[in-house]
C-alpha cells in the first residue's frame, strides 16, 4: 500500500485514540458513536473499482446519514434519516433493497454537536466558504457531517449511468455518461461531508455534497446551485473505519498516481 495511506490510517488511529481523552469544542455527549465508515477509497474508485463490497442492509448499520454510489456506478446514494436513496441517471428517486451492492460510500450516525442558523449563500463556493470558516473554528484536521436543509432557487446536480465491464476510469465515465439535471425552486437537504487534507488518499478532500428534495423526486451530487437560504446541523467524527475491496483487481491496484487532479475534475 502506498505509504501515503498507511500514514493517514496510522494518524487517524490516533486521532480516534486522542478524542476519547481530549475535550473538543464541539463535542457534547462523550458517549456518542463518533465514527465515519467508508467502503473502499477513493483512489479504488477513480482507477475503476465498481464492484459491490458489502450490501446496503449492511452498510446502512454503520449510520443514518452519507453518500456515495452503488455497483457499476448505478447513480448516486444519499443516505438520510436511515433510509439509503438512489439518484439514478434518469432523473429518479429510488429506495434501495438491502441486497444492492456499494462499491464506495461513506455513512455516519447523525449526533448533533453543533448549529449553523440562518445560512444565506449566492452559490456552491459561497456555501463551503462559509462551512470552512465554522469548522475553523473547531479544527479542520477531524472529519465532519453538516445536514443542511433550506431553499434553493436553483440547483444543478448529476448522476451516472450504470456501468458495464470492462469498467472505465471515473474521468472517462463522468466525460461520457454523466446526466445533469437543473431543478428551480427546490426545497430539500444537502448531506454535506467534509475529508481533511492528509486523507486525500483516502477520500476527497474538502467537501462532498449530494442534494434530495423534501418530496423526494430530486436529487443527486450537487455540481452547483444559486440563491439559498438555510440552517444546518453539524456533526464532529474522530474516528475512521474502513472496508476494503477483497477482489485480485485491488490487489495489484497500483496505487503510486497522484490522483488528486483527476478527482478535482469530476467533483
């Protein structure tokens, strides 16, 4: 393994090991589960990995509240309240059986630590901006969830059709069968999930952000959106568990690419 990621699995070791004895600003309820499980890494994912690691009835154990896809790519996953939605790539909402497969995701249980009130944001880059000043505030080297529900005068999201193998890069997929759909005033929730710098072998740095409509008939990963008016809910994770692809493929994976030019591109 590349020894980039062993070293963020060994930091975030400790990590999980100094929250239990250090008091974080956020944190309300020493007893909570402060962990954040994810399916496969990102790298996996970006180099093609689309083969179904654990079922949805078992992922959705680990938390009530994420993202990510599920096998072959077959559209998006937001995860809220417990329920694993599919956007798929012809515009729908879907409620997945607990037999889907996930090749990638991140899920968490939902423990509030922290508000944001009254969030009024022009667009994408204003909304993030204004996560990353709250998380400042607390520490960006931890791992956070904010749930943010509010109205949105127009929001851009995607979703990707089912892939077939011999299974392309994620650039070429998102290049060709991307499907982006333009919605005006929604009202709904964005699951926003925030990876710090140092896990970027891991996942994505920065923000992650899908999108599901109050009526749940939109949604999808959030490419853009204008004019929004909110709240949010925001949740501190100190510790990280992973689950890796068990298949030959990953296995002599070269994991040496410095991929976080491409991942910036489909983001």
């Amino acid at each position: 393994m590349n020894k980039k990621i062993v070293f963020a699995l060994v930091v975030i070791g400790l990590l999980a090991v100094s929250a239990a004895s250090a008091q974080s600003p956020l944190l309300l309820n020493n007893n909570k589960d402060d962990s954040m499980y994810q399916v496969s890494l990102m790298q996996a994912f970006m180099h093609g990995e689309y083969d179904g690691v654990v079922k949805v009835g078992d992922f959705k154990k680990h938390g009530d509240i994420g993202l990510g896809t599920f096998e072959g790519v077959n559209g998006e996953m937001i995860v809220l309240d417990g329920v694993v939605y599919q956007a798929a790539a012809d515009g729908s909402i879907n409620v997945m059986n607990d037999n889907e497969t996930v090749p990638f995701a991140t899920i968490t249980k939902f423990d509030e630590d922290g508000k944001i009130d009254n969030i009024t944001a022009k667009n994408f880059d204003d909304l993030t901006g204004q996560l990353n000043k709250t998380i400042e505030k607390y520490g960006t080297n931890n791992m956070y969830v904010i749930k943010i529900k509010g109205d949105f005068k127009n929001i851009t999201v995607r979703s990707v059709e089912k892939q077939e193998k011999p299974y392309k890069e994620f650039t070429e997929v998102a290049a060709v069968d991307q499907k982006v759909f333009n919605h005006t005033d929604q009202k709904g929730t964005l699951v926003a999930v925030y990876f710090p710098e140092y896990m970027n072998e891991l996942n994505m740095h920065g923000w992650h952000l899908h999108f599901l409509s109050d009526d749940k008939t939109k949604g999808g990963h959030v490419l853009g959106f204008n004019g929004f008016n909110g709240s949010g809910q925001v949740d501190e994770i100190h510790e990280f568990n992973m689950i890796l692809p068990t298949d030959d493929s990953f296995k002599t994976m070269n994991f040496t690419e410095d991929m976080s030019s491409k991942i910036s591109s489909v983001e």
